[in-house]
C-alpha cells in the first residue's frame, strides 16, 4: 500500500500520523506540521524528506537503507531492525538521543550523533 495525498489524512491525529504495521511499501510525503511520525513495522525502503517540524519519528522495523535529513528540531529517533547503513551527514540536535540500529555499530552512530552539535 502506498500513502499519498489520496489516503494520508485517515492516518493523522492532530499534529501526528500513524500508520505502523499497515502493510505500507511508500509514503509521497509528509505534510508540514507533523510533529510526529509512527511508520515502523511497514515495508518501507526509503522515507520521503522530513518536514521540519518533526519532533519525533518512528522507523523502526522497515526495510531503510538509510534516513533523509533530519530537521535540526528532532528530539526522538527509533531506527532499530532496519537495514542502514548511511547516515545523513546534516548535523542535527538530540535532546534526548535514541538511536538504535542493530545493522549498524551503535557507537559509530551515536558518536556521529553527538559530534555534529
């Protein structure tokens, strides 16, 4: 199943959208003002740019190489059970850093973190 324009508003709740474990392949975008997104346990290859009000995303579960840029406001981050192995190189602030990537050495992801402050 594919998210777009067509479909994306049945998903939102307020300044959020949620569409975990729905069978998703792609997702067209993400409407500005969406503070958080829950898309894990789908069959994601790649996400759509993130708008720059996202404050917390939810990926984990999917099948992503790697993430598009992460707006500098992004506070939450769960990537774990996918298939990364890049890395945006933008710097971005994590307030509160949780990262979890089982494919990828933790340490090298979050020392790049916390080194592009």
């Amino acid at each position: 199943m594919r998210i777009d324009k067509s479909n994306m508003y049945k998903y939102i709740s307020g300044n959020s959208i949620n569409f975990n474990n729905c069978g998703v392949t792609s997702v067209e975008y993400f409407p500005e003002g969406i503070r958080t997104i829950h898309c894990g346990d789908n069959n994601l290859t790649e996400l759509p740019p993130l708008p720059k009000s996202v404050r917390t995303l939810n990926c984990e579960s999917n099948y992503l190489t790697t993430l598009p840029y992460l707006p500098i406001g992004l506070i939450e981050l769960y990537c774990s059970d996918n298939k990364l192995h890049s890395y945006p190189d933008e710097p971005f602030d994590l307030e509160w850093n949780k990262i979890h990537n089982k494919q990828a050495n933790r340490s090298i992801v979050i020392k790049k973190v916390l080194n592009s402050k």
